[in-house]
C-alpha cells in the first residue's frame, strides 16, 4: 500500500490510534472490584463508586480553568 501526501499519512495515524484505544476499551471489568472511594491526595478530590451503580464526585476539576466541582449520578 502506498500512502502520499501529508494528509494521508495523518489519516493512517488517526485510524490506527484509534483502533488501539478502541481495543483497549474493549476490556471487560469485574464490577464487584470497583465499588469504593478514590481519592487524588495532591488536590483532594474524591470520587465514591457505590455497589448499586451510582457515584458521587466531590472537589473534582475538570479543566484549569474552573474551580472544583461536585456532582453525582448514575
């Protein structure tokens, strides 16, 4: 196969990339081992992961640009 131009070659690279992450995604989870809290001791924040599905987010950032936030859901 032959590739030419520069924009091909970055179609190429955006295409395998993403089938990377897409298989790495694709990794199947014991949900019985993720219940629990985590928390980043550098900022604080801290995330609940409950048994029953729903989560519970405090003092989390989601960009530099805004202050911590918390939320919560299912």
């Amino acid at each position: 196969m032959m590739i030419r131009g520069t924009g091909s070659r970055w179609l190429v690279a955006a295409l395998t990339a993403s089938a990377v992450l897409t298989s790495g995604c694709s990794h199947s989870v014991d949900t019985e081992e993720l219940p629990g809290t985590y928390r980043d001791d550098a900022t604080g924040g801290e995330i609940q992961l409950a048994s029953d599905g729903t989560f519970a987010a405090t003092d989390v950032s989601t960009d530099s640009d805004s202050g911590p936030a918390d939320f919560s859901g299912r």
